[in-house]
C-alpha cells in the first residue's frame, strides 16, 4: 500500500498497488469530482502532484489523449485521479475531494 495525501482536504488515502487514486477515494467513502464516472474522457479529475511524481505510475495513452484535447499540459504534475497509480508517497492537490454522504 502507497499513502497518498490529498489538501486542501487534509486526507490520507492507502492505495493499493494497481488501483487507482479515484478508486482509493471511493473506496475510503470519498466523492471525487467527476463527470464521466471514471472513465477518463472528461478530465475533471485532473489533479496537481505536489509531492512524489517520481512515485507515480505511468501516463496510459487515454489520460495522455484527454489532458491534450482538454489543453492540459503533459508536464508530469498533472494527471488524471482515475487513472493515477502509485508506488509510494504522493502529495495531490485538488479541490472538490469530499466525505461521501
């Protein structure tokens, strides 16, 4: 398991290894923010790596298509929570992550 911090909410989410950030998010009782589901088409999940990109899985080629077309720079610190797996600790900061009702 890989702990990820999320601020400005101040949570810390174990992520296991092949799962995704979203997932763990999810998984914990956490809503984050969302507008396809998951599954990587609208970018809204995109999120700031802090801390730890060197933690950080590898960008698959459908988060790569959506950060372009939504103009989204590919420069490493921003990357799409549902589909961001990691391998150690990582900061993340994105706002809208919130306790499940």
């Amino acid at each position: 398991m890989s702990i990820v911090s999320v601020q400005p909410l101040g949570i810390e989410l174990e992520v296991a290894p092949d799962q995704t950030v979203m997932a763990a998010a999810v998984a914990a009782g956490y809503g984050w923010p969302t507008v396809c589901e998951a599954n990587a088409s609208c970018g809204t999940c995109v999120s700031i790596v802090e801390e730890g990109a060197e933690n950080c899985g590898p960008m698959p080629a459908d988060e790569e298509e959506t950060l372009t077309r939504t103009l989204v720079p590919l420069d490493g610190q921003r990357r799409l929570a549902c589909r961001l797996t990691v391998t150690g600790p990582v900061t993340l900061k994105k706002r809208g992550v919130h306790k499940a009702e």
